[in-house]
C-alpha cells in the first residue's frame, strides 16, 4: 500500500505581501504536481494534516476553483481539521466552514476525532485515525491527542495524524508544544503531524516514525523559510515500513519568492536604535 501525506496548504484568495509571486497560482501549480505524483507514483491514498485552509470562510469563488484541482485527484483523501480550518480552535464548528462543505460534497474525508477508519489495499490493513487541532492539544500535563492506545489485531498498521505543535527539540519558551520523546510510548507505528511549517522531516524511533514534511506554503519570510523547499511524504507500506520525501519541482527556491526586504529594514533599525543608545550611555 502506498500513502502521500502533505499539510498546511492554506488555500487563499490574495498574496502576503512578503511574497513576490502570485500565491493562488503558485499553490495552484503545487496541488496540480500533487495530482501527477499520485498518477505517477500509484498512490492509493493521499492524507491531509490539516489546515487545507487559511481561513474557515474562504470566498466561494476560491473554493470552486481549488476544488476542482482536488476533485482531480483520483483516490480517497483524508484530513483532519488543522486551526485555520475552523472557527474557536473548536472542531465542532466545521460544519459551518469551507472544509465541511467539501467534506459534505465528498471532495475530501474529514476524520472525526475518536473515529476508526480502516484501509485495505493488497493484504494490508491500516488502521487511520486522527486528532483536529484545540486550544489544549500541546497542554502539557495531557498528551492524549497525539496517543492511540488500542490496535484491533488484526491491523498490520496503524496511522495517526495530528495537528499540533509536534517537535524534535524543544522550541521558544511560551509557546506550548510537544517533543516526540513525550509521546513514543504510542501504539501507533506513524504519526503524522502538520501545524510547524518548518516541519522536521522522517524522525525514527522506539521502532516508530514521526514525520513532518513541512507546509506545502512558505507564509512568513524567515531565514528558515527562505532556505526551505516544500516537500510531500510518500510512505510505502508492505512487510516493513519505508518513507521518503520528495521536494515539488514546482515551488521555486525561497529567495525568489520570499520578500525580506521589510524584515531586513526592521533589523537595521533595531541595529541602529541599539548603537544610539550605546552612544547615549557613554
């Protein structure tokens, strides 16, 4: 069986003004290479880890267009609610958002949180599940969204995504998050997770992968963003496990579409503030 995870495609309507591109074209352009790796690379399924949307009421006219581009893609796909998706940081409120009327439509498949689904391809059953984002998901005192604690026996594996702020190495103090070392006394053998843009690629352990390809989108215009090339999962599933990432031939590099210009002016004035007050002290 063979799997494609991507995340944070943040369908809009306008460009930020750090990009020197047109982001609806370009993100048009990357979900259409989506659906030429799934025909070239015989994908049974694709998975969504959350935010397909920048906002949960995006105009009509966007979601038509972005539609039909996914309505394109021939195999089931599934996703889970990331925090632009919805209204509140609340699940239960997609009903009135852009992503449950595709889901209504049955453009994607939203998996509720608690839900069970079960995949059958070639002698292999997987068992999907997946965890919406909430305000409380990296509480730290509770971990339970990113856990799955029971396997039928019959299931060779078993897949969780989540949408949270799922990390390798601790992250900047205030802003609540969860390490991999927290959770791997999960059952679960994959855990997909979106939420970081950044992302931390295929991380192996305990006899367990955690993977984070990244957004699909480069938003903001930091260093890190500028040198990052977004990437998609492809996750092939037989007697044992094997991941990879593959990098979009079509997203450009960082530096030609990221706009630094105001971050840099920011970073001069602050330079100079500081050497103003060094001469006031003297």
């Amino acid at each position: 069986m063979r799997l494609l995870f991507l995340t944070d495609t943040h369908i809009r309507g306008t460009t930020p003004k750090n990009r020197k591109d047109n982001l609806v074209e370009t993100l048009e352009k990357k979900l259409m290479e989506i659906n030429k790796i799934v025909e070239n690379y015989h994908i049974d399924y694709v998975l969504h880890g959350g935010d397909l949307f920048d906002r949960p009421d995006v105009a009509v006219s966007i979601v038509g267009n972005y539609a039909s581009i996914l309505n394109g893609i021939k195999v089931p796909m599934y996703i889970i609610c990331g925090n632009h998706d919805i209204y509140g940081h609340n699940p239960e409120t997609i009903n009135r958002t852009m992503l449950g009327l595709l889901d209504a439509l049955d453009v994607v498949k939203v998996i509720g949180d608690g839900e069970r689904i079960f995949l059958d391809k070639n002698g292999i059953k997987i068992q999907l599940t997946g965890q919406s984002y909430t305000y409380n998901i990296d509480d730290e005192k509770d971990k339970s969204g990113y856990l799955v604690n029971e396997i039928p026996k019959d299931v060779d594996y078993s897949i969780h995504m989540v949408h949270g702020m799922l990390l390798d190495k601790p992250f900047i103090k205030g802003i609540p998050y969860t390490l991999i070392e927290d959770i791997v006394n999960t059952k679960a053998h994959i855990t997909l997770s979106g939420h970081y843009h950044s992302g931390f690629g295929i991380v192996k352990t305990h006899d367990k992968y955690f993977i984070n390809p990244g957004s699909l989108v480069r938003i903001t215009n930091s260093l890190i963003e500028v040198d990052r090339i977004p990437k998609v999962a492809l996750i092939d599933l037989g007697e044992d496990i094997h991941v990879e990432l593959l990098q979009l031939k079509s997203a450009a590099k960082g530096i030609d579409v990221l706009d630094r210009k105001e971050i840099e002016s920011h970073i001069f004035k602050s330079e100079r503030l500081f050497e103003f007050k060094q001469s006031i002290d003297t």
